[in-house]
C-alpha cells in the first residue's frame, strides 16, 4: 500500500515546522553562547526566519527559554515517571536503567547543555532558574527517591537516608554533564562517560542493596 502523500503546499508545511525550527535553533545557540549572550535575531536567523516570525511563536527569550526546556526535557521526565510506575523488576535494575535512559536521551545529546547553563547563570536569572527548578530539578528529585524508597520497602536496598541518597546519586550525573560542556573537549584522558557510569553504578548499587547481596 503506497503512503499518501503530503498534498500540503510548501510555504504551509514549513510554517507547521517553523516552531520546532525555533526549538533547534534556541538549543544550539542557548548551549553555545549561553542565556545571557543569545539574541533572538540570531536565533531567528538561526533558523531561516525573521525576528518577528519569531514573536508570533514566542513572546521574548524568557519563554523561549522555557519552551526549550518544555520540549526537549520535560517529557523525557515524564517518560521516566511512567517506566518507574510500571516496573516490575528488581530496583536495582530500575535505577541503572532510569539512569542510564537519562545519559542516552539527555546527557549524551546537545541539550545537556542547558543543565550546565541553568547551574552558571541562575544567580543573573533567578526566575529561570525557579522555573528549571519546579519542572525539571523538583521532578528528577522525587522520581530518584521514589526509586529508593521503593527498593527500602521491598527489601532490595538496605535503609539508608533517602534525602541524602537521592542528592549523592545526582551530584556525579550533573558533574559528567558539567565536564562534557566544560573541560571535556579539552581533556586528553578523554573521560569515557558510560565508563564512567558503569564504575558509579557499580559503586552505588553496592552501597544500597543489603549486606551479602549480589549487585544486579
């Protein structure tokens, strides 16, 4: 059966793809230049489109900006929240793969930058920086201690303090991501970052799961 074609003109087909164009254009040079330093004519021409194109997507850099993260990083939370209410496994399992999810959708890709961005310039934009807070920050917490408290209550990990747990299995993920944006292209030894994570997830899962328990 032959795929129906796409019988829109071409003007039409890019102005459905123009705010998506925008996205692309915003993570690129929001991650190269940082908050402070893009514009919005250069996005726009980023782009291919003019500055008031722009506007009539986009009221200013500020929503923009949460656009961005509304897009790109928003739903791969929510992706996370839904696999970590649906599992069945060990919790182990469970958290090497919400953690290894987040390095392959996140972390390894462009937008990771916006991380490193948010960490830098929040004390400049502290409204953005609440903003990152509330949708990205305040979510990841709760699903990563919702992961803990799952594998305490079936006996998988030993009591440990949730609410520290949770702030030490995040400082190495938001460190990889520092030195990807950072140092790491200058780096000779070459940090490897699934080396890396193995070797954390590793370390960690030892210190969770119960005495003589064989790590998962």
């Amino acid at each position: 059966m032959e795929c129906p074609l796409d019988t829109k003109p071409r003007w039409e087909r890019r102005k459905d793809a123009r705010p998506q164009e925008l996205l692309a254009a915003a993570i690129d040079l929001f991650v190269e230049r940082g908050f402070a330093a893009t514009r919005l004519e250069d996005v726009a021409r980023r782009a291919g489109v003019s500055k008031g194109t722009l506007y009539l997507y986009f009221e200013n850099k500020e929503e923009l900006f949460k656009a961005v993260v509304r897009n790109s990083i928003v739903p791969v939370i929510g992706e996370a929240e839904s696999s970590v209410a649906e599992f069945d496994g060990h919790s182990a399992e469970l958290l090497r793969k919400v953690l290894l999810d987040w390095w392959d959708r996140i972390g390894a890709n462009k937008v990771s930058g916006i991380v490193k961005l948010v960490m830098a310039e929040a004390n400049n934009f502290p409204e953005l920086a609440k903003f990152y807070q509330d949708e990205v920050i305040n979510r990841g917490t709760r699903m990563i201690s919702s992961m803990l408290e799952r594998g305490i209550a079936r006996g998988e990990f030993r009591a440990i303090n949730v609410t520290q747990t949770t702030q030490v299995l995040m400082a190495p993920m938001l460190m990889l991501v520092t030195w990807k944006h950072s140092v790491g292209p200058c780096d000779r030894a070459a940090l490897e970052p699934l080396a890396f994570l193995d070797s954390f997830l590793d370390m960690a899962l030892h210190g969770l799961l119960p005495p003589s328990t064989p790590a998962v």
